[in-house]
C-alpha cells in the first residue's frame, strides 16, 4: 500500500484540529492545496483526498446532528469546519 494511503489521515485529522482550534476562522477560507501541499510536503492528489474525506466527515456529523439541541456546541463546531471547506 503506498505511504500516500496513510498521509491523507493525517493531513485530514491536522486540518481539522486546526479548525477546531480556531487557527482558521469560520469565515476565512482554508490555505491553499498548494500550501497545504508545502505544510505536509504530499502531493496534489493526497491533499484533495483529505480535504474531501474531510468535508464528507463534516457532512455526516452535521446530518447526524440537525435538531439535536443538546449537541449545539458540536453541531456549531461543524458547522464551523463546514464554513472553512
């Protein structure tokens, strides 16, 4: 299996940590691919797959969590990570 496989977990779980965060803002894109690129030194492919998996990940939880008023905190979080893709 190529390393490659295994990178864009990584680089998905790291951008989403920083949305978390807030080292991005809700209403501020998120870098470039072309710098995500650079940051973790992966290629175009591998970042666009995280970034993908990534928003599908914040679609599910979002749908998983619609009228749920005690999940508010989580739900404005993803709304937050959604924002950000």
């Amino acid at each position: 299996m190529p390393i490659d496989e295994y990178r864009y977990k990584a680089i998905m779980d790291a951008v989403e940590g920083d949305i978390r965060s807030g080292k991005y803002a809700a209403d501020a894109p998120l870098p470039s691919v072309r710098a995500l690129m650079r940051r973790f030194s992966a290629s175009n492919a591998t970042v666009r797959r995280a970034l993908e998996l990534l928003q599908r990940k914040a679609d599910r939880v979002r749908k998983a969590l619609k009228g749920d008023k005690t999940l508010q905190a989580e739900l404005n979080a993803t709304e937050k990570l959604i924002a950000a893709l």
